[in-house]
C-alpha cells in the first residue's frame, strides 16, 4: 500500500519535472485555459507513458520545490472531464494528500494518470489547441506532435522504484492515527476504523443528532494508511455511515433564502475496502436543485447585481448590504439552479472582489463554486 506523502516527497527529491512527472503550483479547471493545459499535460503524460503511471504534484513552488499546498479540490467527476475531451482517454485519479505543516484546510493535490497503452489524443478544439493533436513530454514540457509517433517505454523501472519506496508501514500509520486525534483534532469529537485489518479511516468533527441520524459539521474524513484526504468542509454537514466492508459519506449543502435555510443532500461517496489490499470509491450526485419563488429570486438578483457594481465602483455598501454580501454567493447559485444562467457569469464576475473584500465571504464563494463544478461534470 503506497503511501502517498512518502510518494509525493520521492517525486520531488527524484528529479526535476520529466516525462513521468510534472508539477504546478495550483490548477485551475474553471477557466478554458487553465482546463485546456490540464488536458494538455494529462495527454502527454499518457503518451509518453505506455507502461506505467505518470503523475502531476499541485501545490509546489517550480524554483525551489517548497510545498505550499491548494486548497481542498473534490472533484470525484473529473475523468468525466477527460473522457469529454481526450481519445483513448487515461485513467485518472486526483487525491488530496496530507501534508502536517500546511495550514487547515491545506493539501498537495497529487493527480495519478494510469495510461492505456493506446495513443491519446484531443477530441475536439479548446482554447488554442485543436482536435486531433497529440501531446508528448519533451522532458519537463509538454509538446505537440503532428507526426505518426511509436509508443516506447522508458519509465517503468524509475517509476516502479519510487513507488516501492512510498510503501507504508505500521510505525507510518499509528503516528498518523494519534496525530490525526490527539493533535489535528483535539477539540472535535474523532473516530478511527479499521477495515479488512488493512484500512484504517478517521474522521472528526462537532456531532449532533436529528431524530434518528447522526451529523457531522466542520469535518475532515482521511485514509490514513494513504495520507489521503477524503472530505474536508468547514461549511457543510456530513452523514457517516460504515459497515464490515464499506464506509459511506454523505454530504449536504445548505440552501435558502432569506435567512431559511434547509440541508439538501448533494453527493454520496461509498468506499469499498476488498481483502486483496485494494478498494473502490464510488460516488453518486444526488442533488436535486430546490425551487424558490421567481419574484423573490428576481429581487435578490437584482439586489447582489447592486452590491457587485458598488464593490466594483469601490463605493461603500451599508450594513444591510453587507449581511446580503456574505449570502451573496449562496443566492447567486439558487438563482442560477432556477433558471437565472447569467448567475454563473456574475459568480465569476464576483471572484476578485470577494477575494479581496472579506476572507469568509471567499470561502463561501469557493465552497458555492465546487458545488456548482460536481453538479457540471456530472
């Protein structure tokens, strides 16, 4: 069982970016150019490796190797985001990983491709590049061809060797369990499991009972033998659920309108653990966008349109503006799941100014946007 910290440090002090890894210091898959270079190196990664995995590390700074960290991204729909645009599409997993010294909330995004000794290719046009083009790594860049080209396998040795040597062990594991509950959460109430005698999951988080289920709010959920972080919400309330083979997520998101609000469920992760030492994730959008009223929602548009051309304007907003400032990002999004598509556009719109304005109010924009993104690519 591979843990992934160990492996992402291997990469690192391996060797500089080459034709079986890559790095960045953040992804950004919201814009068509950040989607489009994304597409771009899982290409080439794939072509230049027939034979084993090739993997992109986000959240290192390219001169000096420092790892600062990204935010928490859990997008599960992301090879759906592959297969729309790639031929022969790789295999693609992106992990959250641990790291201890990053601030809350913090990880390494580590994106796994696993190829399928086929020839990958753009499906169709996107950003500058065109359908039909092939990509392979030139080194540490990824470069076009326009050429017939033969798969040749040069990595699998050097990648084989780092993945032996990111093996976990028991001292590895115990150390991360005592640190995840007597340290990372010492003032939330926090659980283990063990599964298969193989795989052990912490979770923790403040728990409250509804009627016969049990919650969970400001939660981190992490597969401790891997390093990898599973969920990670300050915003949002959980669901957990386990059995024998299974551990079982469900997440809801708050929704509403003036000051009333209701959780809805969004998404379901089940995690199957086998007795071979391997497991499945599986997960399951199970959304279903309320409906408000069109003349309330009309009001409250055109009220978030107001306060957005204020901040753009840098003209002071009130008291009242400002509780409808922070609920800004939420409205939007019930807007635009009604029926309101030029929302998505204000969101966007809105980035900047929230980024600069109010730290929470930019948490919650980014909380609305990964939402928005699950509900997309499903």
């Amino acid at each position: 069982m591979i843990n992934k910290r160990l492996l992402i440090k291997n990469l690192l002090a391996h060797n500089d970016e080459n034709s079986f890894y890559d790095k960045k210091r953040k992804l950004n898959i919201d814009e068509k150019e950040g989607k489009a270079k994304f597409l771009k190196h899982i290409c080439a990664l794939s072509n230049s490796n027939p034979k084993n995995n090739s993997f992109i590390v986000i959240g290192v700074e390219d001169e000096d190797n420092q790892i600062v960290g990204v935010d928490f991204f859990d997008d599960s729909k992301i090879q759906n985001l592959i297969n729309a645009y790639l031929a022969n599409p790789p295999i693609v997993q992106y992990e959250n990983i641990y790291f201890p010294h990053l601030p809350k909330g913090k990880v390494v995004g580590l994106v796994t491709i696993r190829p399928i000794d086929k020839i990958t290719s753009l499906r169709k046009n996107i950003w500058k590049y065109y359908g039909g083009s092939v990509f392979l790594r030139d080194g540490s860049i990824s470069m076009p061809k326009v050429f017939d080209i033969e798969i040749k396998d040069v990595n699998s040795g050097i990648v084989a060797q780092i993945e032996k040597s990111a093996q976990n062990n028991i001292k590895l594991t115990l150390d991360s369990v005592i640190n995840f509950i007597n340290n990372e959460h010492k003032n939330l109430d926090s659980y283990y499991q063990v599964f298969k005698e193989q795989f052990i999951v912490c979770w923790a988080g403040i728990k409250q009972k509804n009627k016969d289920k049990i919650f969970y709010s400001r939660v981190d959920i992490e597969l401790v033998n891997e390093q990898v972080k599973l969920f990670y919400s300050t915003l949002d309330q959980v669901e957990i659920t386990y059995t024998e083979d299974d551990f079982t997520i469900v997440e809801y998101v708050p929704l509403g309108l003036q000051n009333r609000y209701k959780y809805y469920p969004l998404e379901k992760v089940t995690i199957t653990f086998q007795p071979n030492g391997m497991y499945n994730l599986e997960s399951n959008l199970i959304f279903e966008a309320p409906e408000f009223d069109k003349k309330t929602l009309h009001h409250i548009y055109n009220t978030n349109n107001a306060i957005l051309e204020k901040l753009t304007k840098n003209i002071p907003i009130n008291e009242s503006e400002h509780h409808d400032l922070r609920n800004l990002p939420a409205t939007y999004m019930v807007c635009y799941l009604n029926g309101f598509h030029e929302a998505k556009d204000k969101l966007d719109e809105a980035k900047p100014l929230l980024r600069n304005y109010d730290i929470d109010v930019y948490e919650s924009y980014k909380a609305t946007i990964r939402i928005l993104r699950k509900i997309k690519y499903s």
